[in-house]
C-alpha cells in the first residue's frame, strides 16, 4: 500500500510553536509543567487537564473541561 506524502500536514510547512512554562494547575493544586502548541491553550503534564490561560494584569490558568468527580464503585461488605 503506497501512502501519498504530498498531503503530509507537517510536509506542507505548517509551523508548530510548542512552548512549556511552569504554574499552578488548578485542577491537580500542582506547581508543575504546562504544554501548549496554541497560543492560549496547555495542558497539564501532570493530570492531563486542558487549561486557557487568561492574562489580566497577573496569569492564571482556566480549566476547559471540568468533570465531575465519579466515585469509584466499590463492593458492598456485608458482615454476617
């Protein structure tokens, strides 16, 4: 099988600008690493979560996608 190369996004030139910064994930509560390959948008190295930053005199980091908390299905112990 012969793949075409000549609609290779990253073969069209296309630039990507990743840039890592440090902060406070409001999600996980870590100091840790942000990841973003977009201008206002990063994910955080630690759990996952995809953060917009917001600049308004002093940088924070918005969480996009907030999930609620699901607990884990535990088995029910029955004494007797």
């Amino acid at each position: 099988m012969l793949i075409d190369m000549s609609n290779n996004f990253f073969k069209r030139g296309a630039a990507l600008k990743a840039e890592i910064t440090n902060g406070k994930c409001p999600t996980c509560h870590q100091v840790t690493m942000l990841v973003s390959v977009t201008r206002d948008f990063y994910r955080c190295i630690t759990c996952g979560s995809d953060l917009e930053q917001k600049v308004n005199g002093i940088i924070k980091y918005i969480p996009l996608n907030v999930r609620p908390h699901i607990p884990e299905n535990k088995p029910e112990i029955k004494n007797g």
